[in-house]
C-alpha cells in the first residue's frame, strides 16, 4: 500500500490528537508507528498512555522545555538538529509504516531546522510509508507537496476567558 504525506496545521486544538488517533488506528490494523515529538520535553498525557498502550507504537521527544513563549536556546536547536538526524534515519529505515513528526511545523516556524531539509527527506521516504506533519504555521512549500492537508480552526476556546490547560483534556 502506497503511504501519502499527511499535514495537520492551524490554530485550532487537536492536531497532536488526531494524529494520535491515527497512529492508534494503524496500530489496529497491525502497522506499526514511530511518534517523533519536537520542540515537546515533559511528559503530557499522550506520552504516558503511548507508551503504555503497544510495543507497535514507539514515541520519542526531541524537545528540552517549552520555549514557546521565548527564544529558543542553543540547546533547543541542537536538541531539535539531533531529533531531525535521528528521524531522518529512521524514516530511510523502512521500519516504521507510519511515523508521525508532531510539531515539526513549529521547530520549522522557528527555524529549528529547514523545511528544505525536511522536503528532501520527505521525497526520500520509504513507499510504503505514511508520514503525518502537525503543527501551527505550516509553510506554504509543505502544504504544496503534501498529499492531504487538514486546517483546524479555532472558533471559540475557554482559555481566553482564562481556563488554564487541564490534565488529562488539553495536556
């Protein structure tokens, strides 16, 4: 079965949790998943029930700490640099039918590395292989060699009446 390119992007809640959804619905049908986190360094829900839902589905982080509302450091670049060069084998590996690569918009976004490199090694990949990008800020250059793009948008959230983020519903 050919595998496509999969982009979840916008500013709308849930692009992690759809890719999830995916990947546990690939693990249902035998495949089996890698689920690559950048710019993410703690533990969230996702994390804990991943890892102890299959062997079938492998998840790593490629983040330190959540930089979001600063500059990142030399140490998120470098964390994300090695996360992408150990990524990039394993995609070239053929040993994953799925491989998610969760907020790799955002280590784009924020220059973390390039989505030149990310591209290339996008038309690089195994046939077979699906491989789903999330995150805000898609560039224009992923949304043009995806095979399928979903937006999710906003419309209303609790947090701006200031909800903080909930365990277990939004981490």
């Amino acid at each position: 079965m050919k595998g496509y390119i999969q982009v979840y992007t916008g500013n709308g809640k849930g692009k992690t949790t759809a890719a999830i959804g995916l990947a546990v619905r690939a693990v249902g049908a035998g495949k089996k998943v890698f689920f690559a986190q950048f710019v993410k360094g703690m533990i969230y829900s996702e994390v804990e029930v991943i890892q102890n839902l299959s062997s079938d589905i492998t998840i790593k982080q490629y983040g330190l700490d959540c930089f979001i509302y600063n500059a990142p450091t030399k140490a998120d670049i470098d964390a994300a640099r090695n996360g992408f060069n150990e990524v990039s084998e394993i995609i070239l590996s053929g040993k994953y039918d799925v491989i998610v690569l969760d907020e790799a918009n955002i280590a784009i976004y924020y220059k973390l590395f390039g989505i030149e490199e990310l591209i290339d090694l996008l038309k690089r990949k195994p046939e077979q292989t699906e491989i789903i990008v999330t995150g805000r800020y898609a560039p224009d250059e992923l949304i043009e060699f995806a095979d399928l793009v979903s937006e999710i948008k906003e419309i209303k959230h609790y947090y701006t009446k200031g909800i903080q983020a909930r365990i277990g519903i939004e981490y």
